[in-house]
C-alpha cells in the first residue's frame, strides 16, 4: 500500500467526498482531508490509501481530474513513499 497524497482541492471538499470521488478505483483503507487548526476548514489537500497497488494506480490515472470543477493533483506522498505490507 502507499499513500497518495491529493492536492488542489476545492476548500469545500470533505472526506466524503474524497471517498466517493475515488470509490471506482477499489477499496480505500484511509482517506482524509487536512484541516487548519483554527478554523477546523479544510487547507485544500488530503491523502488516500487502498488496499492494493492495482487501486493505487486507478487512483493515480486520476491526475488531473476534475473535482467540482477543479482539476486535482494526486501523486504518491513524497514525505511517505514506503511499501507497508499487510498482514
């Protein structure tokens, strides 16, 4: 498995909608959407994690996406590019 982070989001976006966007590509482990401390609204960018590599890569054709209008980044997240395995 390996986190992709998503950046460029609309600011109204949520996790739901985070997870309904990538539903298609398989099953998502983890997904979220970063929030600001303060005001508690999301900062514009999350993460996302499926359960296989088949997944991950659906998710990463997604580049460039239209999200509510907005086309979308999603990459593998640099800050975390490990291979965890499941047991």
């Amino acid at each position: 498995m390996q986190k992709l982070r998503i950046t460029n989001l609309p600011r109204w976006i949520s996790e739901i909608h985070i997870k309904q966007f990538f539903n298609s590509c398989g099953k998502i482990v983890q997904a979220n959407v970063e929030l600001d401390h303060n005001t508690l609204r999301p900062l514009g960018h999350g993460f996302i994690t499926f359960a296989d590599d088949a997944s991950t890569e659906r998710a990463l054709e997604k580049n460039g996406a239209l999200l509510d209008g907005v086309a979308i980044n999603v990459q593998i997240d640099a800050d975390i590019a490990e291979t965890v395995d499941v047991v």
